[in-house]
C-alpha cells in the first residue's frame, strides 16, 4: 500500500519519492468584481428572466396538479398533499418575483 505523509509519498518498499506541488494559481485580474457584473447581466437580460421564471412557473403547475390529482380522487388530503402545495406555493411565488423582479423596479434610475 502507498500512505501519504505531508508532501513526501511513503511507499512500503522503504523509497521515498517526493510528491510534484499543484502549479500555483494565477493573479485575479483588476478591475470590478466579475460576480457583480454577472448579477447584473442576469438581471438585465429578459430572456434570462422569462425562461427561469417560466419554468418554476411550470414546475408550480406540474406539482398543484399532482397535488390536486390525488384530491380529486377521492383521497382525504394528508400530510404530502399539503407539503405538496406549499412546495407549489414557493415555486410559483419564486417564479413571479423572477420574473417580475421588482428590486430593481425599486431603485431610482441614474
């Protein structure tokens, strides 16, 4: 068997070989911050806006008419009926608030 030890690879034969250090990692780029740039291009980006909140829209659809599915059946509504629209519920209110985005609706234009 082969153990580590540090940065030094022990093998059971008695050798010692050193183990190569990973290269290090480059210098971040000056400039603004690459995550706030992003955060904003999402915001900015319609198409962005309309697919995501799209599909939670859909996935609030596909899961009340789960829900509702075994209502309707005649089963009384148990625990997982009603997990089952709360989880609707949040995606549905999720996919409204991306969609419609109102914190950026908020903040005075410049």
């Amino acid at each position: 068997g082969v153990r580590r030890a540090g940065r030094v690879r022990v093998e059971d034969k008695g050798r010692v070989m050193p183990v190569a250090a990973p290269p290090p990692l480059p210098a971040p780029a000056p400039g603004p911050a690459p995550r706030r740039q992003q955060r904003q291009a999402v915001r900015e980006c319609w198409g962005c806006r309309l697919v995501c909140g799209g599909g939670l829209l859909a996935a609030a659809a596909w899961v009340y008419a789960s829900a509702r599915g075994a209502a309707q059946r005649g089963n009384p509504p148990g625990m997982g009926t009603v997990g089952q629209l709360v989880v609707a519920l949040g995606l549905l209110s999720f996919g409204l608030v991306v969609l419609v985005d109102p914190v950026n609706k908020s903040r005075p234009k410049e």
